[in-house]
C-alpha cells in the first residue's frame, strides 16, 4: 500500500542521482582515467562480492548454497538485468551503448540490491550488505562520470517502471530466496562482463580525445 | 557365415558348433591350433573362466567331412567403467571443447555419446577428427548466469556408464601457454636475462580479451623458483640473475579477469652476458640493444609486480551520499 509507494520513491529518487545537473559529482578526469578507474572498481567489486555471495547464500542456506546448484530461470527472475548476450552483438555495441548497458544494469541492480539490505538476517550480513552497496553505488557514479566525460547523455534512470504493486513481492520465502540467488548470480555475471565491456573502452578511448572536449567546454 | 562374440573376463563361455547335435563328433580349432577333447561337452566348447589371451577365432568342424560347421570371433574384455571427462576454453569467447578418455582399457570396441544442455537447450558438440576423443562447441551467448551441463556416456558389447560435468561459462576458461618463448642475455650486462613470448595463437581475441602473465624463473642449480606476475605486456627483463648461472624459464598465461592459469609454458634455458675472459683494447663495444644507456651504474628498472587496485576517490562518492542522505530523509518525511 502506502509503504510501497514510499519505497518506489525512494529507490527512483535514490537511483536518478546521478543524473541530477546541480550535483557535480565526478572528478574532471580524462575518460581515459575514468575507464580505468572505473575498470578497477569492477574487479574491486566482484572481489567483495565473492565473500559477499558466499555469506549470502549460506544465510539462505540449503541448497542455494550448493556449489552445483543449477534450478531453472523462473520467469520473475527476468525482471533482474541480464549480463547474457549474443557475442556478435556486443561485439558491435556503440561506447555510448556499451556504457549505457552497464549504467542502466548497475542502477538497477543496486536497487535490488538495497531492498535486500532491510530483510537481511544477521547484523554482520546487514553491515557488509550496506558496504558493498556503498561500492556499487560509486561504480554507478563512475559510469556516469565517463559518460558525461565522453559527452553521451545519462540514460534516464533506471530502465522501465519499477515493478507494479502487487507484484513485486515474492508469495513465499522459497521463491523469495530464489530472487535472492539470481540477483547475486547476474550481479556477479555483470561485473565479470563489465571487466570486459572497459577493457575495450580502454583501447578505443585514448586520454588525448578527453582532454580537447574538457577545453571545449571552457574549463 | 562369421560372428562376433564378447564376453567378460572371468566368465565362462559356451559355444555351440552351430545346429550341430549335441552328441555330434566335432572339432574346435583356437586360431587353426586343434583345442584339447577335455575342453568339449558334447559338440559345445566350454571355456572357462576366460581371459584376454583367449580372445581369437574359434571355429567347429564337422568330425569326418572336415566341413566347417561353425566360426566366431571371441572377444574378451570389461564393460567400461566410469569415464574421465575435461572440459575447457582455450579460446574464449569462441567456444568451448571437450575430451574424454577411460580410466582403464576394455579391450574391446567402445562407442561415446556427449550430450551438452544449457537451461534447456540442447547444443551440438561437434566431434573432432583429431584427436578422436574430443568435441567443441561454439557459444552463442556471451556471460551466460545458466549452468552448461555436458554428459558423456560409453557404451560396449558389455555395457555402459557415463559421467556428467556442469560448469559456468567462466569457470572452465584456461588459455593455452605462451609461445615463442626466447630467453635472451643482454650484452653488457651480466645480471640480466631478456624474455619475450607470444599469446598462445588459439587465443581468438587478445584485444578485448586481454591477457596476463605469470613468469618463474631459477638458476638450473637451484630449485626455488622466483616469480613475477605481469599485467600487461609480452615481455620482461630479469635483473637479479646470478652472473654466469644457466637459468631455466618459463611462462604461464592467464585471461585478465577470469578463469585459471593455464600450463607453464615450454621451458627455455639462457646464461646471462659474461665478459670475456681476455681483454682486447680493440673490442669493440658492440651495442645490439636499443637502450639509450649502456651504463652498468644504471639502477635497474622496478618490476612491475602489483596490478593497480586503485579504489575509487571517495571525496566524489561522499558529496553524492550526503545530497542521498537528504533526500532519504525528506521521503521519510512523508511516511
């Protein structure tokens, strides 16, 4: 009812942050940097997550923490932005698609990721939930700001109506634990392809191309 | 007309000449050698509790005409037992292959089948010419979250097992070793050893998928290895050699973020430069290297050793937490 309401606010506000102009909130760096900072902050983050996942899952215990634990994709689990793609396609993708992709994950990920944080069990889970959220939260600012940097425009917040009410509620703890488990499987899936989708930014982005725009722009 | 027969070791076999009578006069030849009368039971070979070297053609004639009433072939061997199967991407994002062997022989003919469902679709794995026991699949997706689940049956005459393997898509990632490893002494310097290699040529796409390097290296007289680990680059030079040691060494690759280490690459040997024993005024300094500075005073250049793990700034991510922090509140506000 109500709640729920004041929860989609929140997480739309939350979300467009870093699309508010007022807010300057990235380093005036050369995209070349910012790639590789952000690039960095990938494997940072898919560092964290392994602890992470694994305290996670063995909170849910049996058998999410199974290591061979394979179920099938229940269709609900398609509203959780998928990393999987056709290989030609994202070889083709554009910087500025590329970038969108992962800004546009990452944003809603994080706020899958924050509605976890209330329901987690433990104090310890809880604390290491809210960390990591703090580092993806800046790996979103840090799309953002290459974005911004190599003049493509934010997309606006995260991608579709967050899910309706009446609906986004899991009908039973098991079915709840399994978004649970394919929100950290995709969240994981992201950040190994993240490290790749930068890899090539990297190499087609030189520093030299950023500097000129940051003139243009009368800084 | 000719049969095949398998049988199991250890079992006992009973042949039967054909539709000869049981009470027929008949002969049994092991590989034309005439088999003893105290193996027979009427017309029907009794072999016991056979083995390997039984195996052969066995064959009945009629006692008088000599005709030849009956032949089989008997093999002896072993059902398979459970088979060994490795799975790899040698050449991601391309694809992956399989191969497989059995853990013991079974003497006799075996078929395999490998089936490999993703979520649930079926893939084809397509068989190699060579080697015979191994297939490759090409992926169509790219960072799939879905299990590959590959299960290989063997089949014989005696029966069949099989084994299953489910895997991530980055678990099974593991590059084929460098190549064209050379190891160099470099004139003039006689603590330092130049290596240079080559991505492993099945690696399809080293651009977007770049890959890192793990070198070791020791003196052949020694057995502590040392080690450097190298982000990006293919080559290295070591400074810290022993003056006049053979070395021994070799490198490993591995893809940048995912995925384990692959073998260590074919070993190279190298001495580092010595100076000549005799001293001639007129030797000439003959530089090879493109190095500005031939100086042995020269500080040796820092191995790179760590990656960079830089963290984001924080100062950024703390103004944007505050104006969060606001806003939180004001829709707390409304609750």
């Amino acid at each position: 009812g109500d709640s729920w309401g004041i929860f989609t606010f929140l997480c739309a506000a939350l979300c467009n942050l870093p699309a508010l102009p007022a807010l300057n909130c990235t380093e005036e760096l050369g995209a070349g940097q910012s790639i590789q900072k952000t690039y960095d902050l990938t494997r940072y983050l898919e560092h964290q997550l392994r602890t992470l996942a694994g305290t996670y899952l063995n909170y849910l215990g049996p058998p999410f923490n199974e290591p061979d634990f394979n179920p099938p994709r229940l269709a609900r689990a398609e509203r959780v932005p998928s990393a999987t793609v056709d290989l030609d396609l994202w070889r083709g993708l554009t910087d500025n698609a590329r970038l969108a992709a992962n800004y546009r994950a990452y944003s809603r990920l994080l706020c899958y990721l924050r509605a976890l944080d209330g329901q987690a069990g433990t104090a310890e889970l809880r604390h290491r939930l809210g960390h990591f959220c703090s580092s993806l939260q800046g790996l979103v600012l840090s799309i953002a700001g290459v974005m911004s940097s190599l003049g493509y425009p934010l997309p606006a917040g995260p991608a579709g109506p967050p899910a309706p009410p009446g609906n986004p509620v899991a009908p039973n703890d098991f079915l709840k634990k399994m978004d649970d488990f394919w929100l950290l499987k995709e969240l994981q899936t992201w950040l190994w392809r993240s490290a790749k989708d930068f890899n090539r930014l990297k190499k087609k982005v030189p520093p030299a191309v950023v500097t000129l725009r940051l003139e243009a722009r009368g800084f | 007309d000719s049969h095949i027969q398998y049988e199991r070791v250890g079992a006992d076999v009973t042949m039967k000449c054909g539709s000869m009578d049981w009470d027929a006069a008949v002969t049994w030849t092991a590989n034309g050698t005439d088999i003893d009368e105290s193996h027979l039971n009427g017309s029907y070979l009794i072999l016991k509790n056979v083995d390997l070297t039984q195996s052969g053609q066995y064959s009945c004639y009629e006692g008088s005409s000599w005709h030849l009433k009956y032949q089989t072939y008997l093999r002896v061997g072993t059902p398979p037992k459970e088979p060994v199967l490795m799975c790899r991407s040698n050449n991601y994002p391309k694809g992956f292959y399989c191969s497989w062997h059995l853990p013991t022989p079974t003497y006799i003919p075996n078929s395999f089948n490998i089936s490999v469902i993703h979520g649930t679709r079926e893939m084809v794995c397509e068989k190699d010419v060579f080697p015979k026991n191994r297939c490759h699949i090409r992926y169509l997706q790219l960072f799939s979250t879905v299990k590959y689940k590959v299960t290989l049956t063997v089949t014989n005459a005696l029966g069949k097992d099989s084994t299953t393997l489910t895997f991530d898509e980055f678990a099974i990632v593991k590059p084929d070793p460098p190549e064209s490893v050379i190891a160099k002494p470099v004139p003039n310097n006689p603590r330092r050893l130049e290596v240079s290699w080559q991505n492993p040529s099945s690696w399809p796409d080293p651009e977007s998928f770049p890959l890192k390097f793990f070198l070791r290296y020791r003196p052949l007289i020694l057995d502590q290895w040392q080690h450097v680990e190298l982000s990006d680059g293919t080559s290295h030079t070591i400074t810290d050699a022993y003056a006049g040691k053979e070395y021994i060494i070799q490198v490993a690759a591995k893809d940048n973020d995912i995925g384990t280490w692959s073998d260590w690459s074919v070993a190279v040997h190298a001495t580092p430069w010595t100076e000549e024993p005799k001293h001639l005024t007129t030797e000439a300094q003959v530089t090879e290297t493109t190095s500005a500075s031939t100086s042995s005073f020269m500080p040796p250049p820092t191995t790179k050793i760590c990656d960079k793990g830089a963290v984001v700034g924080s100062g950024a991510v703390a103004v944007c937490w505050t104006a969060g922090l606001v806003l939180a509140a004001y829709g707390v506000l409304f609750i």
